[in-house]
C-alpha cells in the first residue's frame, strides 16, 4: 500500500464519521455544513485514488450543498438551478465514461440532488437507501476500503430509518382513523 493510498483512506474514514454525525444535527444548516465538510473530504479522498467520476461528482455536491444553504437562508427556489445540476451531471456522465460503472456515481448524484432540492424527509431517505448501492458497486471498483465499509453502515443505517419512518406513518395514519 502506498502513503496516498493510505492518506485517501484516512480521509474516507473521517468523511465517512461526519457524515454518520450530519444528520443528528436538529437544524438543517447545521447537517449541510457537515454535509459540505463530508464531501469536502471525499472529493479529497477520491482524487488521490484517480477515481474521476467520484472527484467531479464531490466537487458538485459541495457546491450543490453550498447553494442550498445559500438558497435556504435568502428563501429562494430557483429551479433552473436545479436544472443546471441536473445537466451538469448527466454532462459529466458522458465525459467521464469508461464502463457502465463509472457513471454510478453521477447517477446516485444526480438522484440525490433532486431529492434534497426542496428537503422531503421522506424521499431524502429512499434516495440515500438507493443510491448507497450504486456508490457501494462503485467504491468496490475503485477499491476503497473504507468507502465500502461506510457504505455498507450507510445500508443498515438508511434501511432502518425508512423502516421507522413507515412505521411512523403507519402509527400516525392509524390514530387519524380512530379519531
């Protein structure tokens, strides 16, 4: 193993824990700069393994997530923004091509930007549940150790918050039947 080899999987090791730690924030700004810093690291972490699609992929979900935060504090939706992210994606898709794989990362991308645009709860959750298997067949390729193992966590950990979330719904569905 080599020091950069090494160093990127040091770097996915801490994304990998702020990105466990993100979401137990109760405010949403605070989950997207912890968020931001996450990707930060990753992009970091994905450039020193040459993984292209994953480095221009980060380097957009920081700016994505920048914006929305930006875009939460001035209460602005500006659509075509979205739409830029949308094209930008799929753009990028294509010039980074080298096997069906390599566009797994856009893919699960641009599946979770349109997801967080306008922040439901609950398709954030069934987006993130998806789109961990696509970056978990993605970090096999790549050989990223850590990022599988994080993706694996991600797995169990958005399974189970679906899985609750149904639960929830079922429970409060039941008690506005009764009443």
């Amino acid at each position: 193993m080599t020091t950069t080899f090494i160093i990127s999987q040091i770097l996915a090791f801490l994304s990998f824990w702020l990105w466990l730690f993100a979401y137990y924030w109760n405010k949403k700004e605070k989950i997207m700069y912890t968020v931001i810093t996450a990707n930060f690291l990753n992009l970091l972490h994905y450039a020193l393994l040459w993984a292209l699609s994953w480095s221009i992929t980060k380097i957009l979900a920081v700016t994505r997530d920048s914006l929305i935060v930006y875009k939460e504090k001035k209460h602005f939706n500006l659509n075509i923004v979205l739409w830029v992210f949308v094209i930008l994606y799929i753009a990028f898709a294509i010039y980074t091509y080298q096997w069906f794989i390599s566009i797994f990362p856009l893919l699960a991308a641009l599946i979770y930007t349109i997801s967080i645009w306008n922040w439901d709860e609950w398709v954030v959750k069934k987006a993130a549940f998806s789109c961990y298997f696509f970056w978990l067949i993605y970090d096999i390729y790549v050989w990223s150790y850590v990022a599988i193992f994080s993706d694996i966590i991600s797995i169990i950990s958005s399974f189970i918050a679906v899985a609750l979330w149904i639960k929830w719904k079922n429970k409060t569905k039941k008690k506005k039947s009764k009443k």
